[in-house]
C-alpha cells in the first residue's frame, strides 16, 4: 500500500495530478538548474572582456572570482548535502533565489577587485549548490528507480539550456547597454525561482507517494530487482560508501575527467576570438556547444538507463577528448565549420556529464544517503574543478595562448575514462558477511 502521510497543499495537488508528481519536482529542478546556469560558466566567460578591460584586470585575477565560487560552494556541500537528505531542498532554493537576486545587484556595482571576489563568491555559498547539480543529485532519485536516467536528464537540462539561450542574450546586453545591465539582467532570473520553492518535496513518502508513481511496494521492489545490475540493491550510510574503493576511484576519475569542463566553457569563447574569429561566430560555437549539451542529456539519459553507468562516463569523457581535438584542428585550419563541429561533438559528449552524475552516486550506493554521499564528494571533487580555469589563466597570461591548456584537457579527459573504467560498483555486505569477513 502507499505510504500513509499528513495532508497538505502538496499531497492534494499530487492526488489531481494526472501524472506522477515527481515530474513536476523534475519541472522546478530543470528551472532552478537554468536560473543557477546564469551565474556559472557559460555566462560568466561573457563578462570576461569588457569587465577585464574596463576595470583593467588580468584574465586569472578575474579567473580567480570562479575559483573562489567554486570552493565556497565546495566547503557548504557537505552541510547542503545533509540538509537534503533531512529536510529536502525547498529552503535552500529559496536562499539560493535571495543570495542570486542580492549578488547580481551587488555585482552590477563592481569597481574593485575583492568586491567582485565577494560579491561571486556568495553565489558559491548559498546560489551555486542550492540551485545546482547537488539539488538534482540528491532529489531527483529518492523520486524515481525505474526512470532515473531519464528524470535526472530532464532536470539537468536546464544548465545547458541557460547556456544556449542566456549567453547569446547576456553577449547582447552587454554590447547594447554594457555589463552592470547584464548583471541585473541575471539576477532578476532568480526572481523566479521563488515560487518554484514551493513546489519541492524532499521524497515520495513524504506526501503519500511511492518512487516512479508505483502504486505498491512491490512494484518498487520489482524495479530495483530489474535494476540490479546497474544499481545499488541496498543503501550505502556515509561512513560505509567511504570505505568501498568505488568511493574513492569515483571521486578521482570525476576531479580528473570533469576538470577541463569549467575551464573549456570559461575560455573557448576568448580562445576562439584571441584566434582571429569574430566575436558572433565564437558566441555561435558557445550556443553550439550549449544547445547540443542540452539536447544529448535525454540521450545520455535513456542509455544509462540500459547501459552501465561507468561505461557511459567513460565514453563522454573519451568524446570530449575528440571534441577538443577537433578544436584544436578548426583553430590551426582557422576553419568555421569545424568550430561548430567541435561546438556539436562536445556538446553532445560532454552533456552526458550532468545526467551521469546524478545517476553513478544513487546507483552505486543507493538513495536513502545520496545527498550525504554527494556533499562529502563535492570538496575533494572540486579541487581540480575549481583550480583549472584559474590554472588555464595563469597560462595563458604567461604563454600569451590557449594551446598548451587545451592539449593538456585532451589528455586529462583521456585519463579519466581509464579510471571510471576501472570504478566496478561495490556490493554491500549483510552483518553475517562482514562479520565473517
């Protein structure tokens, strides 16, 4: 029988729903990914030109405003993660969508170097990770078994799309009424987050509902019993996923192999126009890259769904390589059509990324403690992701080019499908095997 809970707003707009409402969970995370998009990457390397040549600083002094995000976001993860997993994600939303509104606000009135720090590092704290991946890692498969791929892919979605649609229109702001306007352009994007807040429920049994809509336990347990080769048949607590191998082999294999994604979004735009190309088509290539992100997670989605998990991060990652590969060739043939090639393949390999990582932690340890799990990852992780864009700076401000940078993602991608290949998920002992052991 379905699980018996309290009646509530939620519980009785989930009865008069004609579908599962975990949909409409998977709705308001895809919006909070698309409005948390804003603040990252894909936009972010859009301010880096005029706000470095207006207020006269480096490219890695203004890098290192995306580092710092990323660290401050790394420290809380463990506390969001815990959060999570208690009371679900609906208040940390909703200080994602204030903190996102105060920031931009904040950031539109920049003139110093360590106001920008502060004021982008904020993001990181509370507006980064509250309406980012970790909201959809640790949501999102308490929700659903049967159709995690494809639930976590729908959701993830809303990053890409915010780099397909916000960085042609913030490029725009910015040549028409100049970057402290495209700030606040961004932040009123949190505006709408707030009611989405609302709509968040941190599980199914929570208002009276089973995983994928089932209508009995049995139903539930015969999807984790089809699942069984791709998923966890038992929870994993903290302490125990920290002491399996696959813990630790997950977390290299991601800080190696998802290391260059920051850094390629952040500087392929400058890459492409330091080369010769003009600024509309190097925006072209971001959308490019962007809108082929966005359309593969469905994809990546389905597959991981039949597919092992660690095989399909393996060959995103062996993709991506290819994808920068033929960036490498299209910058040397100073050829356009092999720019959106590479925005195509790239973008189709390296969205799978999201989706897989949403997925490996549920279907390696389970759901009951996937926010724990994801938050402890998320510091160590985050190394490597937050310290390559400024690294990639760094070089470029000292070489006066992106070539050795990109030469050595390729092989770092490279790297990292040789590791996840080797992450075979753990199997959780019963009390009288570990005693026996």
């Amino acid at each position: 029988m379905i699980v018996e809970a309290k009646g509530n707003r939620r519980q009785r707009l989930a009865n008069r729903l004609p579908f599962f409402y975990g949909w409409i969970i998977v709705l308001a995370s895809f919006i909070a990914t698309f409005v948390g998009g804003g603040m990252q990457s894909f936009t972010f390397s859009i301010f880096m030109k005029p706000m470095t040549q207006e207020l006269g600083w480096s490219r890695s002094a203004f890098t290192m405003a995306l580092t710092m995000r990323t660290y401050a976001g790394a420290v809380m993860a463990p506390l969001f993660g815990a959060i999570l997993d208690r009371h679900g994600p609906q208040l940390l939303m909703f200080f994602s969508a204030v903190v996102g509104v105060i920031a931009a606000i904040l950031l539109s009135r920049v003139g110093a170097l360590w106001q920008f720090y502060i004021m982008y590092s904020l993001v990181g704290l509370i507006g980064g990770f509250g309406a980012g991946r970790l909201v959809i890692a640790a949501t999102i498969p308490k929700w659903f078994v049967r159709l995690r791929g494809r639930a976590v892919a729908f959701a993830s979605m809303g990053n890409a799309a915010s780099g397909a649609i916000l960085a042609p229109f913030i490029a725009f702001v910015v040549v028409i009424v100049g970057w402290r306007m495209a700030w606040l352009a961004e932040g009123a994007l949190f505006i709408v987050l707030i009611p989405m807040t609302l709509l968040m429920v941190r599980q199914p049994s929570d208002i009276g509902l089973l995983p994928d809509g089932a209508k009995s336990e049995e139903e539930v347990k015969a999807a984790e019993s089809r699942r069984r080769g791709h998923s966890s048949a038992e929870s994993f607590t903290l302490k125990e996923a920290m002491r399996t191998k696959a813990f630790w082999l997950l977390i290299v294999a991601h800080t190696i192999g998802s290391g260059p994604i920051g850094s390629v979004i952040l500087h392929e735009y400058n890459f492409v126009t330091d080369e010769g190309f003009t600024p509309v088509l190097a925006a072209a290539v971001l959308s490019t890259h962007a809108t082929a992100a966005s359309a593969a997670r469905l994809v990546w989605g389905f597959m991981v769904e039949r597919i092992h998990v660690r095989y399909c991060i393996a060959l995103t990652y062996l993709g991506s390589a290819v994808g920068l590969m033929i960036l490498l060739f299209a910058i040397w043939a100073h050829s356009a059509l092999l720019l959106i090639l590479f925005g195509i393949v790239y973008g189709i390999h390296v969205g799978g990324n999201a989706v897989l990582g949403g997925v490996v932690t549920a279907d390696y340890f389970g759901s009951e403690s996937v926010g724990k799990i994801r938050g402890m990852m998320a510091p160590i992780q985050t190394i490597l992701l937050g310290a390559g864009p400024l690294i990639v700076s760094l070089m470029y401000d000292s070489l006066g080019s992106y070539w050795i940078a990109f030469i050595g993602m390729v092989v770092m991608f490279i790297v990292g499908a040789v590791i996840i290949s080797l992450a075979t998920p753990p199997v959780k002992l019963t009390p009288s095997q570990a005693s026996s052991g």
